[in-house]
C-alpha cells in the first residue's frame, strides 16, 4: 500500500442545498447510484494506506456511510471519522484531520480532498497516481472565487474575490491538495481570517510563496461544485453518465441494459418495472425501486432505494431519493425530492415560468438565478402533500411538512410546515 494517507472534508452542515440537508450531511446525498462521499473514498483508497473524515454535523449518518460504502467495495484502506468539534474553517478541518494521521502513521504526503464536489473519475485518479500537488479548474467567474496565480507553471498565491476585470487567472483551488506532513506545522501557525475561520486556502498561500505548487489544470466544465440544489441535479446527470459509460457494475448490484428511446439505462437487480412502464435512458432506477404500470421516467432521473413512480406518473431529470412515492397520475421534472417524501395523487410539480425567463430560487434568504430555464421543486425529507397539489418553479417545501389537498404552492415553505388552503 501507498506511504500516502488522506483528508477527506465532510463536515459542512450544506446550507445552501436546504431543504434536503436538514434531514442528512451533503456528503451523504448520492450522484448517480451512490452517495456523494463515497465515489471520494473509493478513489482515494486506491492510493492512501489511511484516510480520515473530518466530520462534525450529523456525524453518525456520516460513519454509518462511510462504513455501508467500505463494505459494499470492500475498500482496502483504513478508514477513520473523527469529530472536527468546534467548527473553525477548512484549515482547522485538515488539522484536525492531519494530527489523527500523524498520530498513527508518518505519510511521505497527505492528500485532501472536499467531498461536496464532483470531479471525474478518470481526472480523480490522474491527479492522485502523478505527482501533482493542486487541482485547478477554470471557471466564468473566477472574481466569486479565491484566484490562483501561477508562475513558472508553479501555484504561488491564491487571490479571495478579485473585483472583476482584476483577476491574476480564471483558475480556482477544486477540492484537491497534496501536502507535506511538515507543512502540517504551517497550518498550526494560520491566524484567524476576517470571517473568524482558519483558512485552507491560507496554506495554499504560504506553501505556494515557500516552494510553490504543482497544478493539475482541469478542461473547462469537468468540476463543478455541489453547492445548491440546480448543481445537484447536474451532477446527478454527469454521474449517470459517467456510469453507464464505466458499465456500473463494479458490485455486479446493477445492469446496464437499452431503454425504450435507444439510450442505455442503469437497473438495480431488485428494481420492478411493470407491464407498460417506460423509461427514456440515460436514467437509473435503483435497489428496490418500482414502476408501477404506465409510468414514464424520461432521461436523466435517478430513482433511489424503495422510491415509487405510480401509475401513469411521468418522471423527467429529477432525483428521489429514498422511499420516496410518487404516486398515480403526478409529474416530477427537474426536481429533488427527498427521502420517504409522499405525494398525493395528482401532485404536479410546474418547472418553467409562464415568462419564459430563468427560474429563481432562495438560497440562504436570497432570491438568486438558477441559471435554468426549467427547474421545479426542491422537497425535504418526510414532507407530504395532498392530492391535486400543484407545486410552482422553483419553490422549496421544507422536511415534515404537510401541503392540505388543493393547494398552489406559489413559496417557499419552511421545516415543520403545515400549509391548508381555502376551498
């Protein structure tokens, strides 16, 4: 095994992707046919002897993740969730995660990886088996990141928030760094930033002016983020792909077999699909999963564990997770819904204003542009609606909340909701 161990950050409470992190850690949401954290571990465990997570909100569905996706792939690297305490910042994170390692071992590197990003497996595994040392995407904003500067083909200062037209680069730091374990002794001498956090990208500073850092510079749109609930979807879509391209059977649970549009589709070996079912791949319709007849689940939907399409129901570029039902006669497009949701019968979710423009949606009490002309709702976990529900672009329906009968759902309605109309 590697002299190498890893870092892996899962402690973010994910606020901008509420309502569905108030039932569960971000890294615990799956992209494609499994959870966020663990397509992080499988490719780290094929190069560090020893990783530790970083944890602290809703530790224990963190652990118990973490020990479901080791057992599933038989991960060969020792595997460790430490509690971050007191939440003091990314550097404070890779300290806590850095003195657990060097209390057991003593690494040549120390790799860290965010487990809220998404990254192609193939670019994953280049930059873990070279002998890179910072992965760097280009983006169209780079003035709503921290900037690198480079030169001589070396990472030596990051910039945070250049006014616009100022930037040294369109290259921000995405989720991947290699250090040395003296540079530990670095992140034991970072100083507050003005926001009361110690930063990572701190230690990318003082490295970079040390001895700079070697990048490994991304093609434009392989990394992406997973912040609010529109980037989810997309990654969702990416790593549906991406499984179907790598077969997606790497636990021999799943099948890839042609849909009824031509196009490949995943299918858990407990998965029903009824007589007169449709399903437009690319999609993936998981472990006990069901299709009841006439439903028509189009491309890019992922159906988890236990969730139902009902009859005549039609599905299109959304994401149920767990136990969630959708049941006769409803349709979902271009939404999360969110584990052990119901709907009642007849639950329409709109994804595209009357006007034509971008969906707007409210992440962290800011009415901000998804960017997309079609987007439908965001339901949290346990949440339930009446029958004849009709759900507008955009809009958030909290965790166990209930929606009465009837109802137009024109804003956001928050956790621990009841919402009864008139009529």
């Amino acid at each position: 095994m590697s002299d190498e161990a890893a870092i892996l950050l899962a402690a973010g409470k994910g606020e901008r992707l509420r309502p569905i992190t108030s039932t569960r850690p971000k890294p615990s949401i799956p992209i494609g046919p499994e959870p966020i954290i663990c397509r992080h571990l499988k490719a780290l465990s094929k190069k560090a002897s020893l990783i530790t997570v970083v944890a602290s909100y809703m530790k224990d569905v963190i652990i118990r993740v973490v020990r479901e996706c080791a057992e599933k792939y038989k991960l060969e690297a020792a595997l460790e969730v430490v509690d971050q305490g007191q939440e003091l910042g990314t550097g404070h994170a890779v300290l806590v995660g850095a003195r657990n390692i060097l209390d057991k071992i003593n690494p040549h590197s120390i790799i860290v990886a965010y487990s809220d990003t998404y990254l192609p497996i193939e670019r994953y595994h280049q930059f873990l088996e070279g002998d890179y040392e910072i992965l760097l995407s280009p983006v169209e904003s780079p003035w709503e990141y921290g900037v690198v500067e480079i030169e001589n083909n070396l990472v030596r200062n990051i910039i945070e928030k250049p006014p616009k037209g100022e930037e040294p680069s369109n290259l921000v730091f995405s989720g991947l760094l290699r250090i040395s374990a003296a540079d530990v002794n670095i992140l034991e001498k970072l100083s507050l930033s003005p926001r009361g956090e110690y930063e990572l990208t701190d230690l990318v500073t003082r490295v970079g002016m040390e001895r700079g850092l070697k990048p490994l510079v991304l093609k434009a749109n392989e990394w992406m983020d997973i912040g609010r609930p529109w980037d989810l979807l997309e990654a969702n879509n990416r790593a549906i792909v991406e499984c179907i391209q790598n077969n997606c059977e790497e636990t021999r649970e799943f099948q890839v077999r042609e849909s009824d549009n031509g196009k490949p589709f995943i299918i858990h070996k407990k998965a029903v699909i009824e007589k007169n079912s449709t399903v437009y791949g690319p999609a993936i319709v998981g472990d006990t999963a069901r299709l009841k007849p006439y439903a028509f689940i189009r491309d890019y939907t992922t159906l988890h564990e236990g969730s139902v399409a009902g009859a005549h129901t039609e599905i299109k570029n959304s994401i149920l997770l767990e136990h969630a039902k959708v049941p006769h006669q409803s349709y979902v497009g271009d939404s999360i819904i969110g584990e052990h949701v119901n709907l009642g019968a007849s639950t329409q979710t709109a994804n595209l204003r009357f006007d034509d423009k971008p969906v707007k949606m409210t992440v962290k009490g800011k009415r901000v542009s998804t960017g997309r002309r079609k987007m439908g709702a965001v339901i949290g976990g346990y949440a339930k609606t009446g029958i004849g529900v009709l759900i507008y672009p955009g809009v958030k329906i909290g965790s166990y909340s209930i929606i009465y009968p009837g109802c137009r759902v024109a804003r956001d309605v928050p956790d621990n909701s009841i919402v009864k109309c008139d009529g």
